[in-house]
C-alpha cells in the first residue's frame, strides 16, 4: 500500500491513521503506481479529497474545511474523514478509533483537569474519536486506580532510571538498543566504570536542585546479564551516591532466566531492590524458541522459585500476546501458568513489530494468531484473579492497534511505570540508550539523550556528561530554587 497526501499543513496524523489500517504502508512523493493499492488525501484551498484503492474497490470522500479553520482543526477534519473512509473499505473497527498517541490515560487525567464532567469525557473518546466502550472503560479505570500514586508527587520528585543495556542473546521481536554479552561483552567492565561516573554527577546535580527520588529503575537490556558481583557494586554506588530517603520503589529486571542465577537474585535482594520481573514471555518452549529465547519454560518456573527463595515479596511476570507460533489457546495455558506462581504484578504485551526487528527486518514474517482475543482473555480473567490494572501504553505498530497494560495485586502497582507513562515527574536517565525527561510546570517536558550504543556511549563520554548541564539549566528557568518552596 502506498500513501500519498499532498497539500496538507502535517501528514504525521494522517499517516499514521492510514498505517492503522494497512501496516507498512509506504509514503510516495509524486504519485501512486497505476492500479497499485493507495491511499491518497488531497486539499486544494477548502476542498479535500480522500481516496483509497485496494484490490477489490476503490472509494473516494470529497468534503470541503469551514473557513478559517486552524491547523489543528484541519488536521482532525482529514484524519476523521481519512477514518472513516479507511474503516468503510476494510470492514475494520480499530479499538481506539482514532488515537494515534501512546497515553490514552493520560488523556483522562487531562480531560478530568480541564473540567470535563463523565458524560463529557465519554463524549471525547467514543463519539469524537470513535474509542470503543470497552476501551474507553478500561482506561478510565486505570486512570482512577493511578489517582493515589499522582497525587503524592511533587513538582520535585523524579525517578532515576540506570541501563544495562546488554543480553545474552537477542530476542527476535525487539528493537531495544542492547548488545549480546557474546559480542560484546568486553566492553561490560568499562561500561559500568562510566555508568558509575554518570550516576556520581547526576547525583550531585539531583543534591543541588534540591530533588525527591520516588523510584529507581535498572532495565535494560537485561541487567542480570553482568555479574553477581558487580550488580552488588551498582546497587551499592546508588545507595552511595543518592539520598534514598524518600525511596517508595526499587526495581530491578531480572527477567531472562538464562542469566539470572540465584547469586544474581540474592544480590538484588541484598542491594535494596523492591521489585523485580521475571518475564518468560511464553511458558511455550516452542514459542521461545521461536523468538530466540535460549531457556525452557520450567527454567523460568525453576527461576522464580529461586527468587522467591532469595526472599523477593514483589515480582512482575510479562507475558506477550501475538508471538509467533503461539495461539489463543496457548496464550491461555501460558496465562494460566503464571497465575499459578501468583506473582504480584502480570504485564500483557502486545506484540509490536518494530523496524529494527529481526522479526521484521526478516523476509518472510510469521503468521500471527487472533491477537485481540488473547488480550481479551487477559482482561476477562486476571481480575477475577485479585488484580486490577493500573498503567496502559500503546505503540506504533502493535498489532490489532491493542495495548500493553499493567496489573496488579492491590497495594504492588509499579510505581516507576505510573510516572513515566503519565509523565507526572521528571525521569533522569543513566547509560546508553538513556533518555532523561525533564517535566515542569504546567506538564511542560524537555528531553536530553544519552548515546545510544555501549561503545558509543564510552567514546562520547564528556559529552553525555556535558548534555546533563541542560537539566540544571532547565530547572534554573522553571523553578525558584529555594528548597523551602520544593513541595
């Protein structure tokens, strides 16, 4: 399928409504192959035209802009029309309608400031943008269960994100900037001298701007991918480094059994951590080996025995929904099987086919199952199970247009994944791939970033060191700096 749009103020909305539609469609600057697929917009002063052809019809929506409408207004009118248009072709309702964005309930939580009364709210999502009322449900839900958790923040409080971003192998759906131990695994050691570098400087400059730490979070990658011994050491330099006084989370991903050894778990357990995941994924040994996994499922059975062993209280297991090879039923017996540990937190995923994939990049993609019922059935079970859900996100290029939300027993919600998604506090980030999102007052946010690669990161280090001045400079503009006036 090709995309053509011509004449319009932004094509990003347009464009991605169309790819809801017809993943992978390509965008063209002239004109569409004759009698190839397409999908074509056009304005021409208050005329637009919106056109698809696909194999078996074509279809054409000719409607004209009130005057002086504004770019914004502009760009609702062709993506409602281009929707609608894309939807009577296809036969395909997506569940979100319209939204395109990652937050919808951080739309909520926008909406309910603004004064927006239920019936309003409800107005926005499924007549405006044509969510459908199980979604828009689920997100109003979340939005609630989320109250608590926001409304302890403060205008200082922020989290401090650390990555570890290597893996013993890499896992076919992702695109996450990581390295294999394999390859470069001499590079470990160096890294984290660095990493322990950046951490001293961004603890310094957290001290001066008079900072909260609420959570602290080390992903990756896989950080049971380095050693016992220098998870200690990490754990020890945050604990060094950092005021932790007002520390309500400690997360640490342990989530590849592969790597993850009982040394490992009781390191973790010993350096402070609150909460770690375990994440198989699948519990089908055919399905990992189809995604590049290099365990079984009884290994990460055997893994989350040993954590519990280590005298982990708080464990997250995420669970992918599309993978390929697996099924509906599958996905059930995999759902099924983590229930059964009763761990405190469950992540569903849906599967997100990223370009940087290997799962993509491939030539011929896997066959998918009925994705939407096996995310069903997660929302139709895991409460009856005791948990609720408490954060949700989406991303381009999931399939179905579904989501990822997080559950929870009550009183274990991840703190850390509440404040990044609503985007309520400042995240400082360490390491490559590290993306520090700075947010203000009135929810303004600035972003600054780390080098992405490890050997990247290592020769480029003044400047990561360099870019952090734009936090305190930023802090400088927005706040008074008096610590008294912090809360």
């Amino acid at each position: 399928m090709e995309l053509l749009f011509m004449g319009l103020a932004s094509t990003y909305e347009a464009e991605h409504i169309a790819r809801m539609f017809f993943p992978g469609a390509k965008m063209v600057s002239a004109r569409c192959a004759p009698g190839h697929p397409c999908v074509r917009v056009r304005r021409a002063g208050a005329r637009v035209m919106c056109g698809v052809r696909t194999q078996e019809k074509c279809l054409v929506k000719v409607f004209h802009l009130p005057a002086e409408t504004s770019p914004k207004q502009e760009e609702y009118e062709v993506c409602s029309a281009l929707y609608t248009l894309l939807k009577q072709a296809t036969g395909i309702r997506p569940p979100w309608g319209m939204l395109t964005g990652v937050r919808p309930v951080r739309l909520v939580h926008e909406l309910h400031r603004k004064g927006l009364d239920e019936a309003q709210q409800r107005a926005f999502f499924c007549r405006r943008n044509d969510v459908s009322e199980e979604k828009y449900k689920l997100a109003v839900q979340i939005a609630k269960n989320q109250q608590e958790v926001i409304n302890h923040n403060i205008l200082r409080s922020y989290s401090l994100y650390i990555s570890i971003p290597f893996c013993p192998s890499r896992c076919s759906y992702c695109s996450f900037v990581s390295t294999t131990t394999e390859k470069s695994g001499v590079l470990v050691a160096p890294y984290l001298e660095k990493l322990e570098e950046e951490l001293h400087h961004i603890a310094d400059m957290a001290a001066r701007l008079s900072l909260r730490l609420e959570t602290v979070y080390i992903g990756g990658g896989t950080p049971t991918a380095i050693s016992a011994c220098q998870l200690a050491h990490l754990m020890e330099t945050v604990h060094r480094e950092f005021d932790m006084s007002c520390v309500r989370e400690f997360t640490v991903e342990a989530g590849r059994p592969d790597c993850t050894t009982p040394e490992k778990l009781a390191a973790i357990h010993e350096g402070g951590a609150t909460r770690i995941s375990i994440n198989p994924q699948t519990l089908s040994d055919e399905v990992l080996r189809a995604i590049g996994r290099r365990h079984t499922a009884q290994d990460v059975l055997d893994c989350f025995a040993a954590a519990r062993a280590a005298g982990h209280k708080n464990i997250n297991m995420d669970l992918i929904a599309g993978l390929p090879l697996d099924t509906p039923a599958g996905f059930e017996k995999s759902l099924a099987g983590v229930l059964a540990l009763s761990p405190e937190n469950i992540t569903v995923h849906t599967l997100t086919l990223k370009r940087a994939s290997n799962l993509v990049m491939q030539a011929a993609p896997p066959a998918y199952g009925d994705v939407a019922q096996m995310v069903q059935h997660s929302i139709d079970t895991l409460p009856g199970a005791g948990y609720v859900p408490y954060y949700l996100y989406r991303q381009k290029g999931t399939l179905q247009n579904l989501e990822n939300t997080g559950w929870a027993k009550p009183g274990f919600a991840g703190l850390y994944n509440i404040y990044i998604m609503e985007e309520v506090h400042t995240i400082l980030s360490a390491g490559a791939g590290g993306s520090t999102k700075l947010v203000g007052p009135a929810g303004r946010i600035e972003r600054v970033f780390n080098h992405k690669y490890p050997l990247e990161y290592l020769n480029h280090f003044d400047e990561v060191l360099a870019r952090k001045q734009k936090i305190e400079d930023l802090y400088g503009k927005w706040f008074d700096l008096d610590p008294e006036t912090a809360g």
